[in-house]
C-alpha cells in the first residue's frame, strides 16, 4: 500500500482563541471540497495530521486554509519533517546531563553537531534511564559502529534504535512490559515459562512462532544457538575466591551452570601446590604466588601463556582476527601497589595495539569504580589506567562486588584496552552464591572464535546396506546433473549435491564422532605457540 501523504496543523501562536484546531479545519474544508482524507489523527502541542492519498489533495487542504482570513490567523500548518534514524544508550544515570552527553557523542563523530534527544525510558538498573536520540544518517554510521560509548569515564551500551514495540516479560508485540497483562514470563530464547535472564538453554525458540505453529498444528522450529562450526561470544567469569575451600568447590558447578569460557581468579585455594576443586581436564595458568590464576574450562579454546610473574598471569588466546590477551593480577591491601601495576605494565608494553582484558582485584579505593572516597591505592590504579589508555567496565552504580559483614567495597576491576571497547557486550555482578566475601563478575565479550571440528562416520560397524539404501534414492538426480554439465559452474553444482547427498546418508546410516579438525602433534610446545600467537 502505497505511504499516504501527511500535513500537520496547529494552533498559530499569536492566537488567543481556544477554538479547537478540529473545528477550525471541519469550518474550512467543508464536504462540498471533495477532499478525500484517509487518516485524521491529534499530535502533540495541540496540533492534528492530516493524511490523503494524494498531493492533489494536501494542495487543496493548504490553498483553504491559506485563503480563508479567519483560519489563517488561527493556525499554521506545515508538512512533517524527515526522521532520521534513532540510537538508545542503555542505563544513562540521570544525573548525568544533556551537555555531558553531546559532547561524550561528538568526539565519536566528525563535526560537532548536537543530537536531538526524543525521548526517555526507565533504565534496568535504579535511577538510570535510556535515552532514545535521533542521529542524521552520517552521525548514526559512525556510532552504529560502536557498541560502547565512554560518557564520564564510564562505558554505556549504544545500539540502533527500532520503533517496534515489544514486551520483555510475554515477549509480545504492540505494547511493553508497563502495560503488560500476563502474570507468568515468558523466556525469550528457549519460549519456556520463566525470565530471559536466567535462561541457560543451549536451544533458541521464539515463543511467538511456537503458539503460531501450535494453532495451526504445525511443528516447532528450535534451532541450536551455538554450532559447532559458528562464531561465538566470550563469557568470562572473575572472582576473589578469599582462598576458601568452599569458594573453590563451588567455582566448578557454578561455571557450569553460567557456561563460562574462562575464569580470571584471585587467591584460589591452594592446597600442595594445587587449586583444589577444580576438574584436572581444566587448562591452569598461575603466577608463582598463586595469588592471580587464568582457567580455561572449555576444551575449544586453545590458550598459550604469555607471561608468569609474581602476581600476575597472562594468557593468549586467539580470537577473530586478532588474538586477545586476558591477564589476572592481585594486590593486597597491605602490599605495595606498583610492584602488581608494573607487572601489568610490562606485559601491555610488549604487545602494543593488541586487544588486552585484565580482571584484577587492586584494593583501591576510587568513585571511578563505585566507592565514595579515594585513597592512595586508588589514586595510583587511575594514574596507571590513564597511563595506558584503558578503560573501566566496571558500572559506577553496580552492586558492590565484596561484602563482609557490614562492610562492602569496589575492589574487583575489570579493564581493557581501546581495541576491546566495542567487544564488551555486557559486565554483571551477579547474585549467584560464591560461598566468598567477593560476588562473581559475569563479562560477556562479543568476540568472535571459531570451533573447527569435521564429522568422523564409524564406518567399521557396518550399515554399508542401510547407506545404499538411503543413497539410492538420489542416484538418477546425480547422474542427470553430472550429464547435464556443460561449463565448470554446472560441474561444481552437481559435485556439491553429490558430497550434500552423501553426508545426508552417512547422516542416517552410521554413527559419528566429532574431532580435532587438527589435532596437536607431539612436538607442538607451549614455546612454539607463543611464538604463532606473538607474530
């Protein structure tokens, strides 16, 4: 249906009147006119649109109004501005200012050209809001690319904004959560009836397509969100484990359950030289104090150590296009804090322009980070963050991350370089028991690593007749478009369906195993790749 044709009526400011715009058009476009509207609908400030099929028809609208003296003085009219595109940057505190804003988004943009702010929404977390603003197409390209924004030393999601609304509690369309009337949530990944936010199914379902399917007797359609073969996120989870033993036998089924790539602790509990609770097929990296540890739980991910200092460990891992350096580090409130700073400054200095995440736990004191004063540990942690042009993912307004007793602090940092900002797609502290004085940190960092495995058939147990059987079919398919080859492309057509029908049989006939697309030799050592990941 072709976009009707809009004019928007107001009252003239000079008017004293209080005669409805309304009345006014209904006295001036009278029935005898002929002017066909299709829409007639109020507008903010008073004023009302009119839509028509056709120019022919606004014209006519615009010449009545022009040439009648009494409704020329009493309104003004003019056609609707063009809408730009709009961006949202999530949990903005509110006592943050419109200026500290627009200067924060002219340093990612070319000229110095403020935004128009449309609107606001209640933030997900207390005395925030997102903030909904409307960018020109240039502007909205050039911040569209960031997926973090820094406003005031502190990192704000920005993404494009879409005018649909949509509830996060049924996952319905055409209103929000506010105005929802259903009682139970709906997840808006697996469709099963609890909040989004604790889902950990490894299987996508849109609820909305399954009741659809369901009236209509059709069968549901899940797919698995992370395949073996496809691009995935990061989840990193850092902790304090206040070297408890409990602590440290509940990091296990809590990074299960959380599904964590990769774990950044700080005084683990060590018992024989060991961190105890923690499943021996798990790659371990610790400083020789045992104070700062990387793990890496999952079996995909192929780390090399970069560095073992004292309270500081550094590990490689090769993810997109680049690789990616995640360091933990640990300094006692009682110990000198440059001695864990230089550490950390020594491994950024040997790879410059790399992509670098450091968890850390520094016990400073600083407002940066969510404490209310600052004290010389956190005077020195800021002046070395300024140093190194790294940023701060910790939210200013987050829970704290250690409570003992009536006590509670900030201390637990999470920073990374200027090549990660776009990266970090979500930082959490979460209320999931740690048997600890620390809470866990949950980062979510939007990095791409690819799990290269093939299909292995088990050919060896028979079933040689079940895949004659299950190939037959295709058999005179194949045979047609091999015979109607005429150039390469056409050979290259019909080789691809001969390998898809192929692996559809051996799909259906034998049993497989996934493997190593390349599995490491024995002389492949630590030191070999460090150098691969190093060039």
């Amino acid at each position: 249906m072709r976009k009707p044709h809009t004019i928007l009526v107001y009252p003239a400011k000079d008017s004293s009147e209080a005669t409805s715009v309304e009345e006014i058009l209904k006295n001036t476009i009278r029935p005898e006119a002929n002017v066909k509207i299709r829409e007639f609908r109020k507008v903010k400030n008073q004023g009302v649109a009119v839509s028509c099929d056709s120019v022919k028809d606004i014209q006519s609208i615009i010449s009545r109004l022009d040439g009648d003296n009494s409704a020329k003085e009493k309104v003004s009219h003019r056609m609707p501005g063009k809408r730009h595109p709009s961006i949202i940057i999530y949990d903005l505190p509110n006592t943050i200012t419109d200026q500290e804003v627009q200067e924060a988004l002219r340093t990612y943009t070319e000229d110095g050209e403020n935004l128009r702010t449309r609107f606001k929404l209640k933030g997900r977390k207390p005395d925030t809001s997102h903030w909904v603003m409307e960018a020109p197409r240039q502007h909205f390209l050039q911040l569209k690319r960031f997926r973090k924004i820094a406003v005031n030393w502190n990192m704000f999601q920005i993404k494009e904004f879409f005018h649909v609304k949509r509830c996060q509690f049924c996952q319905a369309f055409g209103h929000t959560r506010q105005n929802c009337k259903y009682t139970v949530p709906n997840c808006g990944i697996c469709a099963d009836r609890h909040s989004t936010s604790y889902c950990r199914s490894n299987f996508q379902l849109c609820i909305n397509c399954e009741e659809s399917n369901r009236n209509s007797a059709t069968p549901p359609l899940s797919f698995n969100k992370v395949s073996s073969t496809c691009l995935k996120t990061l989840k990193v989870l850092q902790i304090n484990l206040g070297r408890t033993k409990a602590a440290n036998d509940t990091l296990h089924p809590t990074s299960d359950k959380l599904q964590s790539d990769l774990l950044l602790l700080q005084e683990p509990y060590i018992y024989d030289s060991q961190i105890k609770g923690i499943p021996q097929s798990w790659n371990i990296f610790n400083s020789i104090s045992n104070k700062a540890s990387v793990i890496i739980p999952s079996r995909q991910l192929h780390a090399a150590l970069i560095s073992c200092k004292q309270n500081t460990v550094a590990v490689k891992i090769q993810t997109g296009q680049q690789p990616t350096t995640f360091i933990s580090a640990y300094s006692s409130p009682y110990s000198n804090i440059q001695e864990t700073l230089l550490e950390i400054q020594e491994i950024i200095s040997s790879l410059p322009r790399e992509k670098i995440f450091i968890g850390a736990d520094l016990n400073g004191h600083n407002t940066l980070w969510g404490y209310s004063d600052v004290n010389s540990r956190g005077t020195a942690i800021e002046e070395f963050i300024l140093a190194n042009n790294l940023f701060i993912n910790n939210s200013s307004d987050a829970p704290p991350t250690f409570t003992r007793n009536s006590s509670k602090g900030w201390p637990d940092l999470s920073l990374c370089t200027q090549q990660m900002i776009g990266e970090i797609a979500n930082w959490e502290v979460l209320a999931e028991p740690s048997l600890s004085d620390h809470h866990y940190i949950e980062i979510t960092i939007d990095s791409s690593v690819k799990n290269c495995t093939f299909t292995r058939y088990k050919t060896r147990h028979g079933n040689h007749n079940i895949f004659l059987k299950n190939l037959k079919p295709h058999v005179n398919s194949l045979l047609r478009a091999f015979r109607n080859s005429q150039n390469e492309k056409d050979i290259n057509e019909a080789t691809n369906l001969l390998q898809n029908c192929v692996i559809e049989a051996c799909n259906k006939s034998y049993r497989n195993k996934n493997q190593n697309l390349s599995p490491t030799p024995n002389w492949y050592t630590q030191d070999l790749e460090i150098e691969k990941k190093n060039d």
